[in-house]
C-alpha cells in the first residue's frame, strides 16, 4: 500500500543525464538509527536518486520518523506492508517498486559516505560487464568513536575463489543492475535464512560478475546486539551449507551431508571434529579444489592458493590436538611459507600448545581468526 509518493524532478542538468538510482531501504523498528541512516542518502553527491523504504510493520517510532523525513524531500517515498513480511520477502517486494537502473541497497542502521552511489555507479557505467558491485567499509559500535576498516577482494576473479567459503560483497553497501532480477531471475531466497545475501551473490558468481570498488570505504557498518549475524549466527552456519551446495553443483563437488561438513569446516576455518583424520579430509578436499582449478579454471589460482594456505594453517590452530598437529599442518602442500605472517605463525603455536577452543565472539575471532 502506497502510502506517499513524489515524483523526483531534479534541476541539475548532469544529474537529469545520469542514470536514476533506488535506495531500497527496509525498516523494522529502527527509531534509534533511521533518520541518521537516510539523511547519508539524502546526503550523497550523487543527487539522480529515489529512495525507496519500506515500513514492516514497526512498533515504535520508526513510521513517524520516515513520514517526517518524507515530508523534507520528494525523492522519498515510504511504502507500509500491511503484516510483518520480515526481511526477504520485504526485498523482494521492494524490488518490484524500484524505477531506477540500479538498484542501491541500505540498511536503516548504517551509514553511507557521500561519495558511495557517486562511485557505484561510475563503476557500473565503466564495467558493463559486471551487475553487482560493493564497496569497502568500517564497522562501528554505538559506544565507540573507533572505526575497525573491513576489506574484501575487488576483482572479480579474486571472488570467485573468496566466495567459495564466505560472503565478498557487503549487502548494505551494494549496487545493482535491475537487470539481475529482471533478465537473470534471481531473488533473495527464504531457503537461505539469514544467508540470503550470500546466496545470491554465489547463484549471480555463475550468471555474470561482481566487484567490489577498491580504495576509500564507503559505508559505515553498525555493529549492536540485535544485529541478526549476532542473534542467529548458529542457523546461519547450518544455511551456509545450502549455500556450498551451488558451488557443489558448478563445481561437480559431491554434496553428501559428509561433504558439506568437511567444505563448511574449512569455509569455517574450524574442524567439526578434532583429530588428524579429518583434517588429513579437510586437507584432501582443499588440495581437490586446486587440482579441478588446474583441468578447468574457475578462479585465479594464486588467489585460491593463498586463501586455502590461510584456512589451512588456521583449521590446525583450531584442531585442539596440541602440538603434534604442527608437523601435519607443515609438511601440506597447502603450508606455504610466503602466505603466512609472523602473526599467523604465532597463532599457530599457541593456540596448539595451550589447545585453546574456537570461540564465537568478536574479540577471539579478531586475534585468533
């Protein structure tokens, strides 16, 4: 239900020429964090926008706070979903009422430099032949002036190997051509529950290319409690698998429930089990991917050679075997000396020697990765 409605008309010329930009915008009770997060839209350089956001049934002051906003700037327009549709199917609606060329995602918690839709869309219009791009950022606590710099790879040929184990493309700050799920038929998908974003960029990894834009970061991403890779970070590991499954099926990689557990413990850099079996399983399937790279090239090898030489070293950190582990982790093929820090190394020595426990919280997975 539309609730209101302008047509943006601009009077600068060049912005008139350039291609009309929406900001898909979810709300779901985030009075404390709207209007700072749309007023960095309202904010950017890039001034050809609409910026389209939806209101899922909020209970708190959020409505109020976008029907105010609203009221500042034609280029708005609030749409209300009459029950709770909840994240994926809110995108998916908000898709549909999309008029730009590219399609902008943000999220009402976080915060876009100026210059981002400026500079997502001079890399769209230069590089016809990628869909999807994002860009570097910080992340940031409400309690903190600190910034933590977040980076993922830019070329396209270095994420088809990063997005084998993990998401490269930061959702809040991405930009996309209609034209992926118009003409492509891809969509955020309930079946990937809290990894839809990381779905959907490894189903559009097979159908066109993706970058991320290199440099200055653009998006300041908010880090708080009710953050969903907070609350439900244990069913989005189940869900990943779903997503290894994609990559299984490109790939002809088998995708037994056996399978899976040993690709998601390496994408986790965590073994499920601790002995020097199932690493020696682990170490098979990541020296698997290298050979099948070699007869049918999927990705940049050295990419791929230095992601897995770090998930390597990293699964025998996490072992919890001990000491004895070092002379398996060594004598891999994966082990290559010219991959690791002085920093990895340690890690690796004292996380074996103590057998410390993989943990889940920010401050362990920021020293011991």
């Amino acid at each position: 239900m539309l609730v209101f409605i302008n047509k943006y008309m601009t009077n600068n010329n060049q912005a008139a020429k350039s291609p009309l930009v929406s900001v898909l915008i979810p709300c779901y009770n985030v009075e404390t964090y709207a209007e700072e997060a749309i007023q960095s839209i309202l904010n950017q350089t890039y001034k050809n926008l609409e910026i389209i956001i939806i209101n899922d049934c909020s209970t708190d002051n959020t409505s109020s706070i976008l029907y105010n906003l609203a009221k500042t700037d034609q280029r708005i327009k609030v749409f209300e979903n009459e029950s709770n549709l909840k994240l994926i199917d809110t995108l998916n609606k908000g898709i549909t009422l999309c008029n730009g060329e590219y399609i902008a995602r943000m999220d009402a918690d976080d915060i876009s430099l100026p210059k981002r839709i400026e500079k997502e869309v001079e890399f769209l219009e230069k590089n016809k032949d990628h869909d999807i791009v994002s860009t570097q950022f910080y992340t940031f606590r409400n309690s903190s002036n600190k910034k933590n710099l977040y980076t993922n790879p830019v070329k396209y040929e270095q994420l088809q190997s990063y997005l084998l184990f993990k998401s490269g493309i930061c959702h809040p700050a991405s930009m996309f051509r209609k034209r992926v799920f118009s003409e492509l038929g891809l969509k955020f998908e309930k079946e990937y529950l809290h990894v839809e974003d990381y779905a959907l960029w490894s189903k559009a990894l097979y159908a066109t290319k993706l970058g991320n834009i290199e440099g200055e970061p653009l998006l300041l991403y908010r880090v708080h409690k009710t953050q969903v890779s907070t609350m439900y970070e244990d069913l989005q590991l189940e869900n990943k698998k779903k997503v290894f499954k994609i990559h299984c099926k490109h790939l002809g990689i088998e995708d037994s429930e056996k399978m899976l557990d040993i690709y998601s413990s390496v994408a986790e850099a965590n073994p499920s089990q601790h002995s020097k079996e199932y690493l020696i399983k682990c170490e098979r399937f990541m020296t698997s991917l290298i050979e099948k790279n070699k007869v049918t090239p999927f990705c940049s090898m050295d990419f791929l050679q230095n992601m897995l030489a770090l998930h390597w070293i990293r699964l025998c950190a996490n072992s919890q075997i001990g000491l004895g582990v070092i002379g398996l982790c060594k004598r891999s093929v994966l082990f290559q000396q010219e991959y690791y820090s002085f920093r990895d190394k340690i890690i690796l020595y004292t996380k074996c020697l103590f057998k410390l426990k993989y943990k889940k919280s920010m401050i362990y997975k920021i020293v011991f990765r």
